[in-house]
C-alpha cells in the first residue's frame, strides 16, 4: 500500500485555503493508495471551537476529502473539529474511502485537558479500525498517542498499522519522536504519523511527520518546518511475516 503524508502548514480558520494547499500536494504527489492529513488540518486546532468547527450538512472540508478520494480513487484520512445536530463539539478523525464510497470516523478519545479540549468536546468512546487494501488501520489522533493502554493490540481490536493525525508541538518534540516509535514496536505494527508546521497563537510546530515500521526503524520521516509530502510504500507480508518469526504479541497481557 503507497502512502503519502501531507505535511501541511495550517491556516487559522481559513477552510478553503487549507483545502487548496491540500489538494495542492496530493496533485503534485499523485498515485498513492492513501493520503493523511493532520489533525483538524482545515482550521488549526481550534480549543475553542464555536466559530470554526463546521457544522453537519456544511462540512466542506469533509466533502473536498470524499470527492477528492472518490476522483483519485484513493483514501484520505484527517481529522476535523465538528458540531453535531445534539450540540457537542467532536474532533473527528475520518477516513474516506473513495474506491467503496464509505466514510469513516473515529472521535478523538484522549481530549487533550491541558489546552482545555475537554471543556469544549465531548471525548469518543469507540475505536475505529477500517479495512484498506488488505491492511487493518487504527485510527487515533494526537494526544491519544501518550497512552499505549487505548491503543493496544488486543483480542477484538487487531491491526496492522496505527494511523495519528497530529497537532504536535515543537517544544514536545522528544516525545512525539519516542512515542510513535514505541506505540510500533510494542504491538508490532507499522505507525503512520502526519504532523502539521507552522504556527498558531499558542505553539510553535515542527513536522517530523513519520512512517515507523514494526521494529521501531524509520522508513521515512518529513523535513522539520517545511511543509511537503512523503511518500511510502508499506508491505503487509513483511510485517506478517515479522509477526509469525518473533511472536512478541503471543505474550501480550
């Protein structure tokens, strides 16, 4: 499976310029399978949502992703801030599949309380695993990444690749190179992490998106503050393969 990470510098608040710079790279980086994109990659990572998070039935950002996949015959995959019909706010990770047609979603579960998410979301309580080329994908986003409990390969939640969607901060950077790399070596997965650069009123953001494969080797890794594409290709019968020689998930707890 070809995978291409888009590495972009969000606009604050600015939907069809974020859509644009989008489509941008993917048509300068045609042919991959799947395309991922950051966390609330069409607005920034609006805490405060009232005023930017799009609303049902006027979610542009998300028929741009399902056309765009369904054109290209192709999937991608982002998260975006939403008000629902019931009034909460959710940060909602899709994934859409433009060679089925379905749309996919998980909302994010570990809100993220220190920049106060958790006041203006309300958190998922379901995991989301889609079936794409061959390959079992576990959408998380962000934050979700600090904790390997929610992610872990288990009975009933079998994977082969972890997707994060990401608004990671240059001052946490340590982490996020850590982290994403030991959420891969831990359930034997590869791990596909699209970060965002630039800037917004509250954090600096260096990229460093990354492909992490099973033993914890980077098979590709973003330039750090350049927004670009990258692109990978992932082999689900090496990572079979690595799984039935070190049998590491057997002994799981």
């Amino acid at each position: 499976m070809k995978v291409t990470l888009l590495q972009t510098d969000i606009h604050w608040g600015e939907p069809e310029r974020n859509i644009q710079e989008a489509e941008h790279l993917m048509r300068e980086n045609p042919g991959s399978d799947l395309y991922v994109l950051p966390e609330m990659w069409s607005t920034g990572f609006a805490t405060q949502p009232d005023g930017l998070a799009h609303e049902v039935g006027q979610n542009i950002a998300l028929q741009w992703m399902q056309q765009m996949a369904k054109a290209s015959e192709c999937a991608i995959c982002g998260s975006l801030a939403v008000h629902l019909e019931d009034g909460t706010y959710r940060n909602r990770h899709y994934f859409c599949d433009g060679r089925s047609g379905q749309t996919y979603y998980y909302d994010k579960h570990h809100l993220f309380t220190y920049g106060h998410e958790n006041q203006y979301y309300t958190a998922g309580r379901d995991h989301c695993i889609v079936t794409y080329e061959g390959f079992r994908l576990l959408l998380l986003t962000c934050y979700d990444l600090r904790f390997p409990c929610w992610s872990r390969y288990a009975t009933g939640l079998e994977y082969d690749a972890i997707i994060v969607v990401a608004n990671w901060p240059e001052s946490r950077q340590n982490a996020w190179q850590l982290l994403t790399r030991a959420r891969a070596i831990e359930n034997q997965a590869y791990l596909i992490g699209c970060n965002r650069v630039g800037d917004d009123a509250y954090n600096h953001y260096a990229g460093a998106s990354v492909v992490v494969d099973t033993i914890g080797h980077t098979l590709a890794q973003c330039h750090r503050h350049v927004p670009e594409a990258l692109t990978v290709d992932l082999n689900l019968a090496e990572l079979q393969r690595r799984r039935a020689k070190f049998r590491v998930l057997d002994d799981r707890d």
